[in-house]
C-alpha cells in the first residue's frame, strides 16, 4: 500500500524533510497536493474528524493518518530501516529530529515575529531585530549541537557509516540556512555538518531526487526565505 | 531504577508536563535541579558529550538521557502505561502530544516575540501585537483542534475513561492559557477541555501533587506569564 503525503504544493517546507527521506529510501509515495493542488489539501484535511493533523504535512498509510513532520519520520524509520534499530539510539535520533522541528519553527519566526497571519511587509522591524539575534545566537546554538551530535558515531552520517532521516534532514536543514543566510553562513566553520551534506548527496535515491523536478526550490512563500536585509552584511 | 528529571527549578515551564504524567502514574522520580540548583542543571548538561539533549527538561534513566518533552512523555508512557498499548492510537497521542508542545511554543513567543535572549521590557511593542492575534486567532485555533479530538472517544479523558499524558498535558494548558489571558479565556467555551481537565484533577496521584510543595505556582520567569496588557480587556 503506497503512502499519501499532504503537503502545500508550492514550498518545500515542512514536507521536504518527509520527502528526503522517503526519496533517500527509494520508497513510493504520491505527493497528493502537488498532484491535486492545495484546494484538495484543505478538503481532505477539514473532512477528518476527530484526533486529525493539526497541519500539513501528514502521511496517510490505510488507516492512518499521522501528522507532525518527526512523528511521520519516525513511523516510516521503523518500517523502512532508516533509523537505527535499537531503542537507545532511535530514542537519540527521534530527539535529533525534534531539535531540526525546533529550529525550523525558530527559522519561519525570524520572518514572521508578530504573527504567521500577517504578511512579511507588516511586521519587518520586529523580523529585523528578530533575524539578527537569530544569526548571532541561534545558528550557533543549534548548530553547535548538531556537530557534537555527529561527533558520537565519526560520521559522516550521525550513526555512522549509514545515513537516517536525521542526516537528510541536516541537509535540508544546511540548505535552507545557506539560502536565507548566505552572509552569515559563509562565516560559520561546521565541518561535520558539511561532511553530512555532501553525504546525503551522494545517496543513490537523493542523487536522482534533487535532479529530478519533483524537488522544489526555495522561495518567498515558504520557510527558508531570502530577504537580503535580515542577513548579516 | 527511579528516574531523575531535569529541568529549570523556579518554573513549571516544560518540565511541568513531565511531572504531572509521573505524578499521575504515582511514579518515583528525582527533581534534580529543585534538590541541587540551576548550577547543577547548567554543569549535568554541559558535560554530556555526542547526541545529547538540547535544553531542558531531559529524563535520565539508568545510561539513557532523552530530551525533548514530547519525546519523554512517550516513552515514559510507554513503560508505565499510560498511553494506549496500541500502535495506531499511540500514533495519535503523541501527535497530540506534539501539537501541546507546538502551541506551548507558540505561548512563549507571545511574551518573546523577537527574541527569547532580550527582557520582555525590550520587545513589548511586538508583544502586544502578537498577544493580540495569538488571543484572537491562535487559541482558538489549537483549543478547537483538542476540543475535536476530544470527541473521538466521548471523554472525559481522549481514550475516554483511562487517562494520558495528552490528558495531564492539556489540563497544564488550560491552567497555564487561564493564568495568562484571564480576560480572554472567560470569553471561550470549551466543555470538552473543562471536563478532561476536572477529570485530572481527580486522578489520585494529581490531586495529592496539586496538594503538595512539589507543585509550581506559575510565574513570571516562565512560559505562562501574566502581563495583564497581553490579555483582552
């Protein structure tokens, strides 16, 4: 039974880092709204009742219908052998995960301080302010820590000599902070952390993923953004 | 093995989550910080190396140390019982559990909207801005979304008659949301919320908590704060 991802069609967001994985894991799945568009995303998700995602992305298998971009990676971890197989590391790379969900949350508030609901253009001096406590305390901050991490196992994966979905979501993670930061990031050192991305490049499936035009760039409308003025100089 | 949790000692914060599903469960745990200080705190972590947790709370149990407030009440859950014993449900409740974790983010951005590392005092005119559309926009929007899931099972718990951290957690939610935005709060009506959040407090193990020195009052160094200009009039 092939997997369902609901996502918004047109940013990578969030559902990238559910699509790394299942990219990097050469597993089927169809990307519903891209397909369908993000009217029907809205349809399916306001038609569940009861204990449903509170947003997208969600991942339909059967039955279940999981949300919360760790708790999908962690579901399909188990049954495709992308995590570790060991309770005390998995228990490891779950937390991992949460800290990438973390960052990525702190990410959108750098151009959305007030509040998602207001648009970028009416809420600038607060993401100004926001962007430069972000660039000078937070990249460090969780950056650092992700660099221990891949310390414990000597890489270039952060168990190893296999790659999880903690690695392709590091990726995703770089990727985006070199396209909302490209100032900042080129004065940061994190040699780890680039030894995982040019890893997680080279996975057979990710190779023919970022080739291909399933993968979606970086723009206005998503998480990573580029407004030069909320980079360092 | 008894557990030893660690988080900030002055503030409920996150690591009242953690506490009340323990409390609940009648499970023995050691408060480190509240017996040996913040230093303690700052110098347990500072000296983990590798993968190791992020910021507080973290569990430590025998050689694991997890991090992350979702991700602990899963797994304790999962030892003690308190979740469902049942992949698909379990799926649901810590979707649940994360969707908490998110709007408890959301709650200290209110008062921290630039940025968590600047005073209140220093970031009070986006504060009110985003107090405004998190009192109009956000509390609805997470309090339908649980009052929803509520329905699932008919209540008053969300399995119905056995609680879970999902329960404890939103009964920490409504306290912390009423300690907050008095104001705002007696406008909503949530029954469902009011029910789940009656029934813990009669849980055995809740009340005597409550009851007790070990429990928190809610205060201005922590995630729930009152700044009577945040509420609505």
């Amino acid at each position: 039974m092939s997997y369902q991802l609901w996502y918004w069609p047109n940013i990578p967001g969030r559902g990238e880092f559910v699509r790394l994985a299942l990219e990097a894991a050469e597993v089927d799945y169809e990307d519903m709204a891209r397909e369908h568009g993000a009217e029907a995303l809205m349809e399916d998700l306001g038609s569940r009742r009861g204990i449903r995602p509170f947003a997208p992305p969600y991942l339909v298998h059967g039955d279940l219908c999981i949300g919360q971009t760790a708790h999908i990676l962690a579901y399909l971890a188990d049954r495709h052998d992308f995590g570790a197989g060991e309770l005390e590391i998995d228990l490891q790379l779950i937390q991992l995960q949460l800290d990438v969900t973390d960052i990525v949350a702190e990410v959108h508030a750098v151009h959305h301080p007030v509040s998602a609901s207001l648009y970028y253009q009416d809420q600038m001096d607060a993401a100004y302010e926001a962007a430069q406590n972000f660039r000078d305390h937070r990249i460090p901050r969780f950056l650092d820590h992700f660099e221990l991490a891949l310390e414990e196992n000597g890489g270039p994966f952060m168990l190893g000599d296999r790659w999880t979905h903690v690695d392709t979501s590091l990726f995703q993670l770089m990727e985006g902070l070199d396209y909302m930061f490209p100032n900042r990031m080129a004065e940061l050192d994190y040699p780890r952390l680039e030894l995982v991305r040019g890893a997680v490049t080279d996975i057979d499936g990710v190779e023919a993923y970022l080739a291909s035009d399933r993968r979606l760039e970086f723009n206005e409308d998503g998480i990573f953004r580029y407004y030069p003025e909320l980079d360092s100089e």
